[in-house]
C-alpha cells in the first residue's frame, strides 16, 4: 500500500470537497443502451438564489433553455463539418432521452416508458451527472421512443 504525501493528500480532499459542494443541476441527456451511460449531457446548476427568485415570479417550473432537438442538430452539423463519428445522427426522438427540472419542491426527470425497466441504473446516472439529492421521475408520452416535436433528421 503506498501512503500519500500530506501534499497529495490534501489535493485529493480539496478534490473531493469540490465534488461535494457541485450544486445540484437541470439538464437533458440521453441514454446509449449499450453503454449503459449517457451522453450528449448539457446541464446548468441550480442555485437556492434561482429557486427563490422563480418563487417570487410565481414560476414554479425551472428548466434547462435548450431542446433536445436544437442540441442534436448543433452536434450533427459540427460531427459532419469536422468529418467526424457521432452518435447524434438520425432522428433524436429513437435514441432514449429525457429532462432533469426543478418543479416547486423537488426535481423531476422527465423520461419515457423505456426508463421504467431501468429506473435503478437510471437513478444512480442521474445522481452522479447532475448530483441530485433527491428526484421523481414522471414518464410521458412525449419521451417516448418516436415522439417528440420533429420526425427523422
């Protein structure tokens, strides 16, 4: 076993405690089935400030400004200029999607039927990316596989 040198150790908790005090995030993503991870992962911290000031205004409702089809279509036209693999080809709506959000008291994921089989592993993503200390998830029909606000790319 190799100890650490109190300079080391100390880079390493300042690291950690970083990693404790990341503020809780709103967000899209989606979900690659044969890696079991995510990808295409655009989020935004969610500070007490935010919530507070949105409960002043009467919104309840705090989510992440961009759609799932605008950041698809931004990361296939840089992959083709760039002549580059991607996996954001086709139509977005066929590859497993969902929203993180703030809604009053809580944060909710948004996600299709496609999640219910694998809500645990979906859980512990969730919590790790966008370092969620609680949520709710709320299946739709709008995040199923095929729906969405456009057809095939």
């Amino acid at each position: 076993m190799t100890h650490l040198s109190e300079d080391e150790h100390k880079a390493q908790m300042e690291s950690m405690k970083a990693f404790d005090e990341q503020m809780p995030c709103v967000g899209i993503f989606w979900y690659d089935q044969k890696d079991h991870a995510f990808f295409g992962v655009c989020k935004s911290e969610l500070t007490p400030k935010m919530v507070e000031e949105a409960a002043e205004k009467g919104l309840p409702f705090i989510n992440y400004p961009h759609l799932h089809r605008q950041v698809w279509m931004k990361e296939y036209f840089r992959a083709q200029a760039k002549h580059e693999d991607t996996k954001f080809k086709g139509d977005y709506t066929q590859i497993p999607r969902g929203r993180v959000a703030w809604n009053i008291d809580k944060f909710i994921v948004l996600v299709g039927h496609w999640a219910e089989s694998i809500q645990d592993e979906l859980t512990v993503l969730i919590e790790e990316e966008f370092s969620l200390p609680y949520f709710e998830f709320v299946y739709d029909e709008h995040w199923d596989l095929g729906h969405g606000w456009s057809g095939d790319m």
